[in-house]
C-alpha cells in the first residue's frame, strides 16, 4: 500500500501540477475562468485518468493506513484530486470518480471529519520536498496565496495558545503580562502576513487561477464546501477567549458547528472547549469590580484591550483589503453564468459576504443596526481602569 501511495504522491507533485499549470495558462490567456477546445480536453482527461488510475490501485490495497496523520494526508491527496477534476469541470457520475469518493469517504469517517481537502491540507499538513510543498499548479501567485494564509493562520495559533494559558492563572497575574504581548504580537503579524499577501497577489490571477481549486464539490452524494484558511479552531479560540463573541449567540453557534468537520482532526478537541472558558474581558470585569484596579490588573487591562485591537485591525484588513479586491470586485466583472458557485461555501457571494461583515464587526466590536458587539463592556473595563489608576 505504502508503494502505491508514494506514487500518487509522486503524480501530484509532477505531472498533475504541469497539467493543471498548462491549463491555467491557456485559461489565464483568454481571461477566462474556464475553457474548452480539443487540446485542452485532452489534458483535462489526463488528469481525470491518470490520478483515478493511481486512485484505484490504493482503494484496490482494500487497506488504509493505519496512523492518522498518513490517512489524513492520503484524504488530501484524493481531495487534490477531485477539486482539480471539480474546477476543470471533468468527470461526471461513475468511474473513476466513484473509486475516489469511496476513498475519500472511508478515510474521512475513520477521522471524522469532511471527506475532502481543507485548507489544512495546504499548509501544515502538507510536507515539503527539498523546499516545494504540494501545490496544484506552479504559478507563483499559488505559492504566494498558501505561504501567506499559512503564515497568519501559525500567527493566529500563537495569539490562541498564549491566551488559553491565562484563565487558569486569573488577569491579574503577572506571568499573564508575557502571555498578553505575546498574543499582541501575534495578531500583530496576523496584520503583517495578511498586508503582505494582498501586496503580492495579483487579483486576476487569484481570481482566474487559483480561487476555483477552492470550490465546493462532491463526494458521492454529497456536495461539501469548499476550502478556507478559516478552517482551524484558532480564531474562535481567539474570539470566544477575549469574550468578542458569544458562545450563546445562535449566529456564532452556526459558525462553529458549521466549522467543525472541516478542522483538521487535532482542532477538533479546542474548536469544542472554546465555548467553555470564562472570557478574559469578563474575568477583568469581575477583578476590576471588586475595588479600585491595582496596578497590575491596569497594565494587563491596558495589554488586553491592544490584544482586542490587534485582533479587529487584522480581520478588518482580512474584510476590506482580501475579500473586498481580490473576490467581491473581480465577481462583479465575471459573465452572470459563473457567479454561481463563485464562494468557498456554496450561498451566494452577498451572502457569505454579509456573514463575513458581521464578523469583522463582532472582532472589531463595531455596534451597528441589530447588532450589539462587546463594545460596551470594553469601554466600561477601560473606564474601570482609568479610575483605578
Ligand atoms: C486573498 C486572500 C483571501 C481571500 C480572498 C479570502 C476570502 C475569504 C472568504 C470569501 C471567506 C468565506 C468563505 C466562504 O464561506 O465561502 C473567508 C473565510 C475566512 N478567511 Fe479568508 N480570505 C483570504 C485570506 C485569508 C487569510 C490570510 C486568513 C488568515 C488566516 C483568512 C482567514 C479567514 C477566516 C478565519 C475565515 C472564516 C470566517 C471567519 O471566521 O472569519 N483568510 N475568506
């Protein structure tokens, strides 16, 4: 078994990205998102054929590995797959897609998570050889988009691994000033890796070339959406932690059920404890209540209110500086008969669109019509702390 996985590990850091990239490249001339023609069939079937050839002599072992981490990653590589065979518009009901749901869906129930590929299988499930990750094409612009998605989402990690460690310890402890910058300093490069992407790609090649390897697509029966860097459990951790959002609130609720076959299985156990632990803003509240601030209680109050800073300044960026130009714009310009289908998550783009602004305003703690944020909280806590100071 172990042969025939290498294989296809193989094909996919070969063959399949020439292919996939031989096509782009014949889309990206036209300005297309997709097109036919007799010679660019004939690649999108070699990609149908060859990787089904490879898929069925795995699935054909009748075996699956037996450690997880092997099994998630062979879940990636069918999703690979089936996601350029989805954004190619080849392969239909039967062989050899069938062979490959079958796969995808023995290997996702054995982990219990979404039989495709998720945007963990990009980047920190996905090892490098001698420096080149798995990607689906070699256009620089798909580098560029994984590494800098990659980088934020190990920066946000960070942020959630500093700020997880403080209830058990109380805010007013002095170990938790190390952990507050540490998680300012974090967002802080959430900031810079999210600026840096958008400096570096181009729109049109984002939206073209590398944007519908995202969409959603099937297996078996089911259509499961598509891929996004949100997929980890930290920037709830993040949210719920500085009580930005709430555990109670039936919008959030959906965000996090909705999330949870999607994280890669060691996300899964967080994403649920999230909801859990009192959140910091509420645990200053609490300690500032009981008397005028100390001055420890100040300076961690003063490092957790930057730390809610940092966090809205770098997902206002994600809002208007990523969705906004590199989606939302190029969509007005594509022909009516692609803007279906045109989000990671399948509703309409306006929809998505107004679920990602509620969420930018919940991080940013922005009131606004129908929706009330921590905003209040917030300013009582930095009243309580300039009265004690
Ligand atoms: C060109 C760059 C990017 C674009 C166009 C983009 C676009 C989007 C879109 C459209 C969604 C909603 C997916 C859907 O439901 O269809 C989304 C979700 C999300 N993206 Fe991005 N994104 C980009 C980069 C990033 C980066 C660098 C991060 C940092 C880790 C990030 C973090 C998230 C998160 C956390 C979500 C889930 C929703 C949430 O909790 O806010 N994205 N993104």
């Amino acid at each position: 078994m172990e042969e025939v996985i290498n294989e296809l590990d193989r094909w996919l850091r070969h063959e399949f990205v020439d292919l996939n990239t031989e096509l782009e490249e014949a889309y990206f001339a036209a300005r297309s998102e997709i097109l036919d023609g007799p010679d660019l069939d004939k690649t999108k079937q070699a990609i149908l054929e060859d990787g089904g050839t490879l898929i069925a002599r795995v699935a054909g072992t009748g075996r699956i590995p037996g450690d997880a981490r092997e099994r998630y990653r062979l879940l990636g590589a069918v999703g690979f797959y089936l996601a350029a065979c989805r954004r190619h518009e080849v392969g239909a009901d039967g062989e050899p897609l069938t062979t490959a749901w079958s796969l995808a869906n023995r290997l996702g129930s054995s982990l219990g998570v979404a039989p495709r590929f998720v945007f963990a299988h990009q980047s920190i499930h996905n090892p490098a050889v001698r420096g080149t990750f798995l990607t689906f094409t070699s256009l620089p612009d798909e580098e560029v988009f994984i590494r800098g998605n990659a980088l934020a989402v190990l920066a946000y990690q960070r942020a959630a691994d500093a700020l997880r460690r403080i209830p058990p310890m109380g805010v007013s402890s002095p170990m938790a000033t190390y952990l507050f910058e540490q998680a300012r300093a974090a967002l802080d490069d959430v900031l810079r890796f999210n600026q840096a992407l958008g400096g570096e790609l181009d729109a049109d090649r984002f939206f073209l070339n590398i944007r519908p390897y995202f969409k959603t697509y099937r297996v078996g029966t089911v259509e499961y959406r598509g891929a996004n860097a949100g997929d980890f459990a930290a920037i709830n951790e993040i949210d719920l932690l500085l009580g930005l959002s709430d555990a109670t609130d039936p919008f959030y609720q959906h965000v996090l059920a909705e999330k949870y076959p999607y994280v890669p299985p060691e996300d899964q156990g967080p994403l649920r404890a999230a909801a859990l632990a009192e959140p910091l803003l509420e645990a200053f509240l609490r300690e500032a209540a009981t008397g005028p601030a100390g001055e420890r209680l100040r300076r961690n109050g003063g490092l957790f209110l930057a730390v809610c800073r940092a966090h809205a300044a770098a997902y206002t960026y994600h809002h208007h500086r990523l969705v906004k130009p590199f989606l939302e714009r190029p969509a007005e310009d594509a022909p009516q008969d692609r803007r279906e289908g045109m989000t990671a998550s399948g509703p309409p783009l306006d929809v998505v669109i107004g679920g990602l602004a509620r969420l930018s305003d919940l991080r940013a703690a922005r009131d606004r019509a129908g929706l009330a944020t921590a905003r209040a909280a917030l300013d009582r806590l930095q009243a309580l702390l300039a009265a004690g100071a």
